[in-house]
C-alpha cells in the first residue's frame, strides 16, 4: 500500500496526558498536511510542511500542539496536556509541492483521538 | 478565515437519481479538489479543477471550476447506494493551505 499510513487508528487517552500521533506520507510527496476534524465539521487546518520546514500553522492551535517532519519524510503530531475538547479525527494528508496542475492533496485514514 | 459554504447541507435520493451540490467561498481560488467520506475513514479524493470553467469527469461524477474562480460544483449521475457519504469541497489559494467545506451529505435510498 503506498498511500498516506497514520498511525495508530485510535487512541484513548485520560485528560492531561499527553499523545502522539503519526504520518507517513506518500513516498514522492513533499507537501504534508494535518488537519482536525469534528463530527459534523469539513477537515479544519492545523499545520503544514514542505520538505521539513513548517510553512504555516493555524492560529487555532494552542502552545500545547508541536508538529515535526525531522527528515521531510514522516511527521509527528504531538499534544501535550490533552482536554476533552481535543477529542477530534486528525486526519493527515501529502502532496507534491505545487507547480500548476499536479496540487491533489491524498489523506490518511485518521486518528481519532477519544479523550476521558 | 476563508469560508466555504456548501449545499445542501444533507440530500435524500432515490436510487438511479442525478445529484448535484455546490460550493461557493467570498474569496478566489487557484484550484478546487472534491472529496467523498465515509464514516470512520478519511476524505477520498474524487475530483481536482485547476482552470475557471474547467469541467472535469470521473465515471459517473462531474465537477466544474465556476468562471469567477469563487464556486465549484458537482454533479453524480445516475446514483447508487454505495454513493452515500458525505461529499466535501476544499479549495486552495496560492499554493498554500486547502480550506473545506461543512460537506453535503448524501443518502440513497434503494
């Protein structure tokens, strides 16, 4: 399967721990993409990479979220100090960097994070 | 933020129906992609525009770029059950970020 892998699928987690999440991108793509999503809700944006430089991060997230993407391959997502309102899917999607028509983002298949 | 509103919001169809939904944002962009959920997984992507007025096939599903770069819309063709889910526009402004809508949810009845 060469398509966007996350990992793990679920987590519960008690509120105040902290959690991990991953993504591998496909291989070929350098663009990496997480977003947030809650029931009923379009995928919200979080944050972005290119290669291993964050280009962007939402004002929507607190100190308490880190992204990383050490080697521009796979990236981490990271909450410390987990509340119940972080209880959300967080999806993870990649690209090749854009240049005219080849901007198709594919996703993951999630984490969806359950904090008690 | 930008602000992508879809619609409808949820559709009831009969099985062998067209369906068509929209996408409309204030805000001009470069590409609009579509996608379609279903419970418990991610978005699958279904359909990438990248030029105003731009009509684009997949099977039965169609997709159109609007001329003032600012909507998109699809279009699924004789439907079938295993066509619900919920359909999600995102667009994207140069090359940076993608931005969604709430989605239309769509169901089939047999």
């Amino acid at each position: 399967d060469t398509g966007v892998s996350q990992n793990p699928r679920h987590k519960i987690t008690k509120r105040g721990q902290n959690v991990t999440f991953r993504c591998d991108p496909i291989s070929e793509h350098n663009r990496l993409y997480w977003y947030r999503q809650t029931l009923g809700q379009g995928p919200e944006f979080l944050t972005y990479f290119q290669n291993e430089a964050q280009l962007e991060k939402s004002r929507l997230l607190s100190d308490r979220f880190s992204a990383e993407r050490p080697k521009g391959s796979f990236s981490t997502l990271e909450i410390q100090r987990t509340e119940q309102g972080d209880s959300a899917m967080y999806l993870c999607a990649s690209s090749l960097e854009p240049r005219g028509r080849n901007t198709e983002a594919f996703f993951g298949q999630g984490t969806r994070l359950t904090v008690v | 933020g930008q602000q992508l509103n879809q619609s409808p919001q949820s559709m009831f169809i009969q099985e062998g129906e067209d369906v068509s939904m929209n996408c409309t944002s204030s805000s001009i962009f470069n590409t609009w992609l579509w996608y379609k959920q279903d419970p418990g997984e991610g978005p699958v992507l279904l359909i990438a525009l990248y030029k105003a007025g731009e009509l684009t096939s997949n099977g039965r599903l169609t997709a159109q770029f609007g001329i003032t770069r600012k909507d998109s819309f699809l279009n699924i063709s004789a439907s079938i059950p295993s066509d619900v889910g919920i359909y999600f526009c995102a667009g994207q402004r140069n090359f940076n970020k993608f931005y969604f809508g709430s989605g239309t949810k769509l169901n089939v009845k047999p």
